[in-house]
C-alpha cells in the first residue's frame, strides 16, 4: 500500500461509515477459492505490504473475473475510484468446441466512475488525496474503457469475435447498446460461467444488461459495410458513450488477439461444469435461508463487526442452499466466494428474458418486488460476506457474515 496516512488503526472506528480512505485490501470477485484466501476483513495500512495465495481448485471455471478493493468503508471510494481489474482463468480449451476456443477475443474493461457518489465519500471519509471535479458542474459520470475515454474497438468484418465484457460502477447498472451497431450478438457466459446451451440468442434488441459488478462474454459478428457505431450505457436515466465500434475488411489490423485463424461457425453446445457448478435444479435442499434488502440493512440489521457477532447465516459444509432474496432491485445481491444458481426465468427486468433459470451469477439484481430463488452447494468452510453491491450501501453497512461449518 503506497498511500501516505497514518498507520494507527481501530477496526470499530466509525464502523459502518466512509472512514480510512487510505487503508485497503483486496478481493477476488468471482473466483471459487477459499474464504480464509478471500478475506475481506484483512487490513493493509499505508506502508504496509500484503501477500496475497490463491489456490484455485483444479476444476475452476474458466472465465472473465475481476479483483477490486474491499475494505469496510472505503470501497466507494476506492473501487468506485477505478481501483479494479481483470482477471482471466484460463484452462477450458477441452471444455469447449475448438470453435470456440480458438476465436480472435479482446478484453474489454468499463468502469463508470460515478464522480458525485465517489467524491461524496472521499469528503465524508476525510480523504486528503482524492478530489473530484466537474461533478458541481454537472458532469456527473466519466466512463473508461480500457482506461481510456471513448476509445475505437475495431472489428474485422464477417467473422466470429469474442467480446470478453466487465463492468464496474459504484451505484448505477446499465445496458449497453451493442445490438444497435447492426451486428449479430449472441451471449456466451455470464460472469465467468457458459450458458447452457451457449451461445444464447438474445432479446430482440441485442443488447446486454450489467449489474454494478457483471461480466459478459458474447460472441460478435459485424457484416463488411457496418458504418462507425457509438456504443452506449444507458442508465435508465443518461446514456453515456463507452466505445466506437469500427469494422475494417478482414486481414486489416483490428483490437482482437489470437490465432487469427477464422474459427468456424459456432454451433450450440452443452459446455462441461464443475462439480460445484453443477445442475442444481432438481437437487435436494439442505438448507434454506430468507433475506430482504433494506435501505442500508439486511433483515433489518446493519453489519456486526467481524468476529465480535453471531453470524447473521449458518450453513453446513457439503450442504445444498437455497436462498430467498427480496428487494434487489435498488440493492444487488453479491456473494463472496459462491456464485448463485437461478431457480425461475425472472420477469419485468430492463432486458426482457436475460435472467433465465438455471443461470449461475455472482450478483443478482432484480426488480424490486421481485423474490429470487438461487441455490448453491456449500464446498468450503470459514466466513464469507454477502452484500448489496451499490458501495456507498455497502460501506455504511448494507452487508453479512455467513459461517460455513
């Protein structure tokens, strides 16, 4: 941790608050690895230094995952900030049909910097280094791709492309309007995870909904005489620009990496899961929990400080869960460590038809009455948190400790 500021640390200080700007640590969102490798409670003060092992399991997934920071009151303002990034798992080459595996892909990263929300709680944190300007002047949003503002993805024409999507806002999801560009658009995996049977036609429109935390890989085919196409966010409320799509003739340089050998049509496949990704839809339960999302609560309570509290959920190692969530909508769902099988198709969602059942997620957001029904396999012991994955809800307390015996 480079960040100047005082060592002196007090884990109960202004608990549930925008406190300690300078003090961090890191997660791994996504990834299928330990809690005690996963711990968001671990503190790195200034000066200090962390090491960080990971073991993943020999089954993972494959798949686009992201790392953020995640100390309790800081994270809007750090991750909010831009303080994220990639992470690729690699290995599914025997998994998938070789016309998958060996298409041309490019990474693409857009973080929505939220300028009012990240320097509100820089103010309130007391942070000396972070300013934010424009936001009084109505600038309210700066979106990066890639780090950079408005940047051109070029695309050669009449071939299959892997578009591998992450997103990262504090507060806002969005849909980006990728099927206005007059290219066929077909979706591949949602965060980290194949679709089954992938790819998956998508809704009329072609577009593609994130959560504040999502990723997406879609397949990309754009005809030769595809004009320039601004591809947008749209909030709901604004439509920010996030990147020019430019097809050139196909031998022409272009954004994409790989072997540069056209891989085929793609036909529909049933792609291979690990076990702790398997089909639970006609699983038996073993246990069950109910969660609500409140305002900045969950069942009513604001987040105990760790290890100092009952865990707010108990489950059993080797167990089968099943979860009820309400109130997503303004408030989506993250889980630490598990992702989250999907029970129902979901309705009334900003793309009708996205949320399909048996889609494994890591973040689940909904409409607001909406009750979700997920399920997951408990294949670790240790603490994990969940929360709501708008920050600043998060950093005041919107979150829970699970114990996994």
């Amino acid at each position: 941790n480079d960040l100047s500021g005082p060592a002196a640390h007090d884990e109960a200080f202004m608990w549930n608050q925008f406190r300690y700007p300078n003090v961090t640590n890191l997660h791994l969102h996504g990834l299928h690895v330990s809690p005690h490798e996963d711990d968001p409670f671990v503190v790195v003060l200034p000066g200090e230094t962390h090491r960080y092992v990971y073991r993943l399991p020999c089954d993972h997934a494959a798949g686009i995952h992201w790392y953020h920071t995640h100390y309790h009151g800081s994270s809007t303002t750090q991750t909010g900030g831009g303080a994220a990034g990639v992470i690729l798992v690699d290995g599914d080459v025997d998994r998938v049909p070789t016309a998958v595996s060996r298409l041309d892909e490019a990474v693409i990263a857009i973080q929505m910097v939220e300028l009012e929300e990240v320097g509100l709680a820089a103010r309130l944190s007391g942070d000396a280094l972070l300013t934010v300007e424009g936001a009084e002047h109505g600038e309210r949003v700066l979106v990066l791709t890639n780090g950079l503002m408005y940047p051109d993805l070029v695309v050669p024409a009449e071939r299959t492309v892997r578009l591998r999507l992450m997103f990262s806002a504090a507060t806002l999801a969005a849909v980006l309007r990728l099927g206005r560009c007059g290219c066929d658009v077909l979706l591949l995996a949602k965060d980290g995870v194949y679709v089954d049977p992938a790819p998956r036609s998508l809704p009329p429109s072609g577009d593609l909904f994130f959560t504040p935390s999502s990723r997406l890989d879609v397949l990309l085919s754009c005809p030769l005489k595809t004009p320039p196409c601004s591809v947008e966010l749209d909030t709901g409320v604004e439509t920010h620009p996030a990147f020019r799509l430019r097809v050139v003739l196909p031998g022409a340089k272009h954004s994409f990496s790989g072997t540069g050998v056209a891989a085929g049509p793609v036909q529909s496949f049933h792609p291979v899961r690990p076990a702790y990704l398997a089909d639970l839809r006609d699983a038996g339960v073993d246990a069950e929990e109910d969660v609500e999302m409140g305002m900045v609560t969950v069942n009513g309570k604001s987040l105990a400080l760790p290890r100092q509290a009952d865990p707010a959920f108990v489950l059993p190692k080797g167990a089968v869960a099943q979860w009820w969530v309400m109130g997503t909508g303004m408030h989506p769902l993250h889980l630490h460590v598990f992702h989250m099988q999907v029970q129902e198709d979901l309705q009334d969602e900003p793309l009708p038809g996205w949320t399909r059942a048996g889609d494994w997620i890591d973040t689940i957001q909904a409409p607001s009455l909406a009750i979700i029904r997920f399920r997951h396999t408990v294949d670790y012991s240790g603490w994990i948190m969940g929360h709501c994955h708008v920050l600043p809800h998060a950093d005041q307390g919107q979150a829970f400790l699970v114990q996994l015996e």
